[in-house]
C-alpha cells in the first residue's frame, strides 16, 4: 500500500514534464488519479503528510475544484493547530508542517473563486505559519498570486467580472504592502503592483487625500515602485476622474514627468473626460465646469481633440488603438454617430484588426435610433463576419453579445422593420452560421441576453431548454435571470402555481424573495388578490434553508418588507382598503413571529408598517 505515495509523485513529476504535449483530457484524467491515490491513502490508514496535501492541493486547482482546494487546506492547517504540542512519532499520521507553495494554492483557488472573505483569511493564517519558524517567511510567488493575470496563473470560468485586487479595501492591501516591504522587499515589481492596487482601493474608497499623499511617496522613492510608476499614475487620474475631479486630473497628468505620461495614462484622463458626459446626466450637483460640459457635449469632444492633437505633435506619448476607441465611444455618447462613423472609416486600416473598435462601432449605431446609422450597423456586422472568416480581427464574447443583442428582436412576432432597416437575407443567414460557432459558452452575461430575448418574444419553452443547458454547464443563474424566468411563467400560460413551484425546486433560497417578489408585482396591479395572498402564504413565515456541506443553514422571514410594501402600495393605489388591512393584519402577525429571531427584518417590517398605517 505503501506504493501509492510513489505512484502520486511519480504522476506529478510526469504531469509536468509532459505538460506540453498532454491533450486537456489526459491532464484531466491524470490529475483525477492523483487525488484518487491520496484520497486512498487516507482510507487505508497511511500518513498523508505534506507532500501529498501540497499534490492534492495542485491537482484540485487544475481540475478546477477550488472549493476542494480551500477545504483542504483548511482541514490539514486544523490538524497542525491540533498537534501543535505533541511530539512526532513514528505512527504519527497527521501533518506536520505544509510547504509554502501548498499555501500559494489555496490563495490561488480562493482568488480563482472571486471569495474577498477567503481571500483575506487564507492570506492571513499563511502568513502567520509562514512567519513560525522553521520557515522563513511567504515568497514573492504568494504575494503574485494575488494578481493571476501577472503570475500567469489560469483564470476561472463562470464568473463575468475579472479578478481586481483593489477589491479587498484598502486595509488588507496595507497589510499585503507591509508583509511585502518586509519578507521580499527586493522584488520592486511586486511592490509597485500592490502599491497600483492600493490606490485604485483608496480612490474608490473616496480616500481621494490618502490615495494623493501615496502617490506622492512613490515618486519621493522611485527606487521601490519604479518600474510601474506609470501605471500608478493612470490610477491616480482615473481615479480622480470619476471623483469628477477633471482639473486635478489634469494638472496630476501634465505635472508627471515626461516618462511617466505614457499614453496609457492620457487614456485614463480622455476616458474620464469622455465619462462626464455619462455621469453628469445623473449628477444633480457638483463643479459647475461639469455640468456646463454636460449641457454641451460637444465641449467636451473639443476638449479631447486638444488632448489627442497634443498627444500627436508630441514626442511622447503616441495616440493608440485605445484611444481611437474612447474617440469613437465619446462621439456617440456625444449623438454624433456620423462623426465617429466617419473617423472608423478615416482610420479604418489602423483599427481593421482592434476588436474593441468594431465592437464600439456595431454597438454605437444600433443604439443611435436612427434607422440610417443602423443600417449601416449591419454593413458593419456583414463586413466583421466576411474578415472574421478571412484572417481578420479575432472575434471575442463582448461583439458576439453586441450582435445577439440586435439580432434577438428581429425574430420577435410583432416586430416589422421599416424596409430602410431591413437585413439582407444573405447577410442575415451568414451572420447567424458565422455565430453558431462563436457563441460564448461560459458568460453568464450570453445566457441572459438569450434568455431574455426569448421571454420577450414569449418563447418560454425555449428559453427553459437554455436555462438548463446552463445549469448544466455549472454556471448558475443569476438573480436577473431567475426573475425573469420566475415573473415569465407566473404570467403566462403555465401560471402561478407553476411558477411558484419551479421556484421553489430550482432557485437557491436566497434568491427566493427576489423572485416571488417579482412574481406578485404584477399580480397586485391586475388585483389578482388570491394569486397573490397564494404566493405570500407559501413560505410564510420563513423560508428555511437546510445545511450543506458547503453552506450552513440558512432561514429568514417571509414575506420579506419589500414585498409587503409593494402589497400595501398596490392595494392603496386601486383603494382596496380591505385588502389594505388584511395586509396590515398579516404584517402585525408576522411581527410576533418574527421580532426575537430576526430584528432587524423585523424593524424593517415595522417600518413598512408604521408608514402605510399612518398613511391608512
């Protein structure tokens, strides 16, 4: 028996000395082995020390079990707090120590998870065994891996939104510096990296004085932080930017020296420029510059074109595809679609082969209104599809989304286009080959552009068969697309009950007031009273969720305030006093029931309840 532990390391060293020239599947299978012959191990009595969790750990990571990871990394730090104070003997089958790349493979999981709460704690308990002698201290690599896209570590499926490190606040990267400063204070790239982060955190955090006096100390010391300077200061004028806080951008920008103001960070500030625009429309107060620019979209087109001509005399910074593309995305926010239109076609061989470029383009058009500009939208869509096919520019999720986007409502049974607007049959047919092939399989943002399309459509069956087809894949639904699935069959043929119980066996329970609020909105407006007090009663007074081996028990109180306000607002607005009371009736019951298990629920019902009575 004792064989197996020859046999995993043996595996392992093969993985890696053939880690080129194995297929994907037969990575699959080996990995599947290895912790197969640990996890027998473990039965059959023998020690698995360190090496074998280090094995376990690594193997769980390329098959994309992080959750797997972060348990066991969990359940052997446990077992060394528990033998802390024993002696090792000969029959000692627990672990002893763990080898600071096991403890980079759980921070690798957890961040490959998007888990800010395991983020911190893994970083934290680490960095404590780290620091115990006989080790010397956390790696460089420990620090990188939380920062995958500069380790070169592989990224996780399922999830839209990129791993940003800022995310962790500003108080944990402080911690990540100073840990930094003082076990790998040689590695000046790292340090930068986290200094970058920290300042984005800071900003977004509206620590505008904190994030200034940091950048002011990196260029006091550019010994530690030079080699990312640059980036550093994109963060500061981006980050001052949407403070709308242009002028200090700017005199941060034109102040820098000349080496740092590449033309990533004239980017920031253009971007920045081009998003007042955007944020001015829900900004009621703030610089009076801002909303004179707001009012004016065309000062602030004139401004770029300043910044961009500047950029072109100087020696400098140089104008990029990124620039060209926040140009083109301003102009339409600016509603000059022929302007930006005419500028992809000026600049055409520069941008032929950018995909963002194109992407801003398609979706520009379509979202302009106007039946020319859309039109030429599709030439554009035509035109991607032909090069695509040719060599051209390589496709991503984001232009693919774009096109689904438009292309859904031309199948929606009501919909004539004006003949001005009509697809080319042709076009049409080669548009949708060319995407059965490029459809993203792994965003979650495409299957609620799918299914949303076809709930609007009244497509019901069909959007189910994709539902499943993304459960299927692991890529659990968001809460939007519950909604809207759960709000989709409430009102059609199948009807609440129906609807309730596909809730009730498919959706998470956290997702459960969401949905059923979004199922009883409706039902209160037409005065569906008894479809509605149907849906109210059905986890009344809670919903209890049972425990997993992942996730602890969970219950909270049901009906939820918001959907006893929008009860009490539906019944007020058709002057059903009635029901009116009744629902008042219930939320004093609930009260009762609900007050010494979840008081803050509770005060939030109370709320609800003292405004409509008083109102009564």
């Amino acid at each position: 028996m004792g064989d197996l532990r020859a046999f995993h390391i043996l595996l392992r060293r093969s993985a890696a000395r053939l880690e080129s020239s194995l297929s994907e599947e037969r990575r699959h299978a080996l990995f599947v082995v290895v912790v197969q012959a640990i996890d027998d191990m473990q039965r059959l009595g023998l020690r698995v020390g360190a090496t074998e969790v280090a094995a376990a750990l690594y193997a769980h990571n390329q098959l994309g079990h992080y959750s797997e990871t972060i348990d066991r990394w969990r359940a052997a730090v446990s077992q060394l707090h528990v033998d802390a104070g024993s002696m090792p003997t000969d029959l000692d089958l627990s672990v002893r120590h763990l080898f600071p790349q096991t403890h980079i493979y759980a921070l690798t999981a957890a961040v490959s998870l998007k888990s800010l709460r395991s983020v911190r704690d893994i970083y934290r308990d680490a960095v404590r065994l780290m620091s115990e002698p006989p080790m010397t201290g956390p790696p460089a690599a420990f620090f990188w891996a939380l920062f995958p896209t500069q380790a070169g570590l592989r990224a996780s499926s399922g999830s839209d939104r990129a791993w940003d490190a800022s995310r962790l606040g500003s108080e944990f990267l402080e911690l990540a510096l100073s840990d930094a400063a003082k076990w790998v204070a040689g590695d000046t790239q790292l340090l930068s990296r986290i200094v970058q982060a920290l300042v984005r955190a800071l900003l977004t955090e509206g620590h505008i004085h904190k994030a200034t006096g940091l950048y002011e100390r990196v260029l006091a010391e550019p010994r530690k932080t030079a080699p990312m300077t640059s980036w550093i200061l994109c963060e500061m004028v981006a980050g001052l930017c949407r403070h709308s806080l242009l002028d200090d951008a700017y005199i941060t920008l034109t102040s820098a020296a000349q080496a740092h103001c590449t033309a990533h960070a004239w980017n920031a500030y253009l971007d920045g420029v081009a998003n007042s625009m955007r944020r001015a429309q829900y900004t009621a107060t703030g610089r009076r510059q801002l909303r004179d620019e707001a009012r004016a979209p065309l000062a602030v087109l004139r401004r770029m074109e300043t910044c961009i001509g500047w950029m072109e005399k100087s020696n400098g910074a140089k104008p990029d595809l990124a620039t060209r593309s926040i140009w083109l995305r301003a102009c339409f926010r600016a509603a000059e679609w022929k302007r930006a239109y005419a500028y992809f076609q000026k600049h055409y061989e520069v941008m032929k082969n950018d995909i963002v470029c194109w992407d801003i383009s398609i979706r520009g058009l379509f979202e302009s209104g106007d039946i020319d500009a859309q039109k030429e939208g599709w030439r554009l869509v035509g035109c991607l599809v032909r090069q695509a096919d040719e060599g051209g520019p390589s496709v991503d999720a984001r232009v693919v989304e774009t096109i689904l986007l438009y292309l859904f409502p031309r199948y929606r049974p009501s919909y004539q286009p004006p003949p001005a607007r009509t697809l080319d049959q042709q076009t049409l047919a080669d548009v949708l080959a060319w995407m059965e092939t490029r459809m993203p399989q792994r965003r979650k943002i495409t299957y609620a552009i799918v299914i949303g399309s076809l709930l609007a459509t009244n497509q019901i069956a069909r959007a189910l068969e994709v539902y499943r087809a993304m459960v299927s894949r692991k890529l659990w639904p968001s809460k939007s697309i519950n909604c809207m699935l759960a709000k989709s069959l409430a009102t059609g043929e199948q009807g609440v009950v129906a609807a309730a119980r596909f809730v009730d066996d498919n959706f998470p329970p956290h997702h459960y007031a969401a949905a059923f609020a979004a199922i009883i909105k409706p039902l209160l407006l037409r005065q569906q009273y008894d479809d509605a007090w149907f849906v109210m009663d059905r986890h009344y007074p809670e919903v209890i969720a049972p425990a997993t081996d992942r996730a602890p028990a969970l219950s909270y109180p049901f009906p939820t305030h918001n959907m006893y306000n929008m009860a009490l607002q539906a019944a007020a607005a058709n002057g059903d006093c009635e029901q009116h009371r009744l629902f008042r009736d219930r939320i004093r019951a609930h009260l009762d029931l609900a007050s010494n298990k979840y008081p803050l629920a509770a005060q939030r019902i109370a709320h609800v309840y003292a405004f409509h009575h008083n109102k009564a």
